[in-house]
C-alpha cells in the first residue's frame, strides 16, 4: 500500500472534476442518531468542497425529501430507533430512494439499519450479525484492506486504528433476492466484552458494498468519521456511492463503465451476480467452470447503470442470455435500439456518446454467443476493417480494452453473423 503523508491525504478528499456538479448529501440528524456521531459525520464531509450537506429529519425523508439528493448517510446511535423514527413510509422512501440510484452510506448503527437480518432494518444489504450479543465494547481495532482494494486506503498510514463502537459483526444472510455484499476492509483485532463471542471479530468484515436496484450501499462497522486521519476514506466512500450524474457524453459514459472494475468482477469459472459481478456462492459443478463466462450480464449491468434496457435477468437467465440478447435486438422488439451496418458506424456512434453493443450468436443454441461494449477510438477504416473496434468484455478472460477480432476469437467461426447495436443515452 502507497503511504501519502497527511496533507496530501486530505487533498485526495478534496479532489473534483471540472465541470462536475457538487455531490448532494442527506445526513440523517433525528430521532436514533447520536449528537457527537452526525457533527462527526458533517465535519469529515465538508472536507470535500464539491459536496453539500444537509441534516434531513426523519419527517423529511417520510414526505420524499430524499429525491432532492445524491446519497443518504446514516451515522452512529441506536439502529431500531432510527427505523421506528423513519417508519414504514420512510423506510421504503430510502429503499426506493437507493433502487432509483441513489447511495446509501452507513456507519455503525447505519450499518445495522441497511441489514436485511432485521424485521425492523432497511433489507438493502445482504447481512445480519453472527450473535444478538452486540456490546462489544468501545476502543481502537485495527483494520486491513482487501487485496485488490488497496485504493480505499491511499494516502491513509498503516497500520490502520480506527475507532469502534459496538458496530455489527456482519455475515451473510440467506435473502436470495439481494445480491451479495463484498467486503472492503477487515478486522486485524477485536474487543469482546460483555460477554461477547470471542475471535469473532478479528477476520470479520468491517467495511463492505453492494449494489440494490440501481443504487449503490457501503457500511461501515467502525466509525472512520470518527477517527482523525480518515477523512479522505469517508469522502471516497461518499463519493464512490453517490448517484453519479446521469452520461450526458461519451466521456462521462465510459468514466463510469471504466468504474464498474471489469477485469476484478464478472470473472469466468464462478457463478455470479448479474449486476454485482461478485460471486454467488453457488456450488459449480465439477468440469463446467469453462461454461461460466459472464459476457452478457455484465454488458446488462453497465447497460442498466446507464439508464438503458438490455435484455437480462430476470427476464431471461444468465444461461444462453448472449444468443437471447442478439435474437432480442434483431428482432425490432428492443425499443430505443438501432442496428448499425459497418464496424465503422458503430465506431463512430460510440465517439458521439451512443452506447454501442457488439454481439454475436453462436447457431448452436445450447453454446454461448458473445456480447461486449465497443469503446471509443479512432482508428482507420483499414485497421476497424481488419481488427474491429476496441472493445470492453467480461469472458473467458476479462478486458477493459481489447480489439474485437482478439475479443471475439472463441467465436471466429460465426463473426460474419456479427452485429452491432446502438441507443442514444436517456
């Protein structure tokens, strides 16, 4: 991990992109929520000065306030308070809000308040506690990156003590209608007093993400915004999660598409989750890893993250979906899409902001077609003849950039059926 010394960590928190519109964020300050933990949470924000941040109360989120916003925080306090205050209205206001594309972050209690292992919490994180005994205690633990997810942590010194405060310790639950979390950081040691389960902590999750409907959702079972230093990983977790702004151009479309991590996600060999990208936990059977290629649900999650439908599950399994989707936009029945007719209009449509699909059917129906997203580019019209657009892939192996010729070299034998699509973005 890269060590930054502290001035430079709290510029990362800083940083904005010109022309970007300010992050619209709504703290939640009412019934549940401790005094100390809001003011905390306000004060590692408004580092950040492409933010804005609003205390909401919990009748303003009851009578929709949150439309108004990018993302929802709840900070520490008493989680069930919290959701007796919000009641059954405003608890589906932050569900649909989150659905709709907005981000929820949560720490401590807010991170209770997401779980869907609760009667009374939101079911918009995939988790519950591995023990209804939760007093913990209160103190510094020690927290490690995931590998592969060091980013969360540049510019902040290790090792890494952060303060704790009876946060949850999560694990999976079993509602098979949420998709999975995944975890960010973990604990390196643990307090567990009160009678607490002991060497529960230590290994546990203490930051995780997922994905609900379009929106995004990270918690956090320790309190960074309450530890000095770690201004700069709250604001990324804010800024990572917010509802970013709708693809206006080809720029800001592929900005976000480059942020969906394709080579990290989607990978072959495991079943996943469509929109998550992250494995399922199902069981594959022995000798089919081959046949777990994910081609075509992560070309639906990048489609449905920029407002556009493409044909995916549940309308159609993961099974075969690549032959479904070819069939589906030749069809005429796929509204908004138009089939181009040359490697060079699809070239020339993705530079002018349009979202462009390469695909192909595989005429024996029980095999695999192959889908991806053409990228922007300037090639030839002798180089777009002989190797294609660039284009963005999950498959057998999985590619931010690779020309479509090399993309595509599983399915060589049925590139003169090869098509392109393209939808004007919303």
């Amino acid at each position: 991990m890269r060590t930054l010394p502290l001035v430079v960590s709290l510029l990362l928190c800083a940083i904005r992109l010109p022309g970007a519109p300010p992050v619209r964020i709504a703290l939640y300050g009412d019934r549940g929520a401790n005094s100390s933990s809001i003011e905390a949470a306000e004060h590692a924000l408004r580092n950040a000065p492409d933010f804005t941040v609003t205390r909401l109360a919990a009748e303003t989120i009851r009578s929709g306030g949150l439309k108004e916003f990018d993302v929802v925080v709840f900070p520490g306090g008493v989680a069930h308070k919290v959701s007796d205050a919000l009641g059954e209205n405003g608890r589906e206001n932050v569900r649909a809000f989150v659905s709709d594309g907005g981000g929820y972050v949560g720490f401590c209690s807010g991170a209770y308040l997401a779980c869907s292992g609760f009667r009374w919490g939101l079911g918009i994180l995939r988790a519950r506690t591995i023990s209804p005994l939760w007093r913990r205690g209160t103190g510094m633990v020690e927290l490690g990156p995931v590998s592969g997810l060091t980013r969360w942590f540049e510019g902040l010194p290790g090792p890494l003590p952060v303060r704790y405060a009876n946060g949850p310790i999560l694990e999976p639950d079993d509602s098979p209608a949420l998709p999975p979390y995944e975890v960010v950081a973990f604990y390196r040691s643990e307090l567990a007093e009160n009678g607490t389960p002991q060497g529960a902590m230590t290994g546990s999750p203490a930051m995780v993400r997922t994905r609900y409907g379009r929106g995004a959702v990270f918690v956090s079972s320790p309190h960074p915004e309450k530890t000095p230093g770690m201004e700069p990983m709250v604001c990324r977790m804010v800024r990572d999660t917010a509802r970013p702004p709708a693809p206006r151009d080809a720029a800001s479309l592929w900005e976000l598409w480059e942020g969906m991590e394709v080579e990290r996600l989607w990978k072959p060999g495991v079943i996943v989750d469509w929109l998550t990208g992250l494995p399922t936990g199902r069981t594959v059977k022995p000798g089919d890893t081959a046949k777990h290629t994910h081609c075509s649900q992560f070309v639906a999650a990048a489609c449905q993250r920029a407002g556009i439908y493409i044909l995916r599950p549940p309308e159609h399994s993961a099974t075969g979906l690549a032959n479904a989707q070819f069939e589906w936009l030749a069809s005429g029945a796929a509204k908004g899409w138009q089939r181009l007719d040359s490697a060079t209009a699809a070239q020339s449509a993705a530079n002018t902001g349009r979202v462009v699909v390469a695909v192909v059917r595989n005429p024996d129906a029980s095999r695999p077609g192959h889908i991806a997203l053409v990228r922007l580019g300037f090639k030839s019209s002798v180089e777009l003849e002989a190797e294609g657009p660039d284009v963005m892939q999950a498959g057998a192996r999985n590619r931010r950039s690779v020309p479509l010729r090399q993309g595509f070299s599983n399915h060589l034998e049925h590139i003169t059926g090869l098509a392109f699509f393209a939808h004007d973005l919303p």
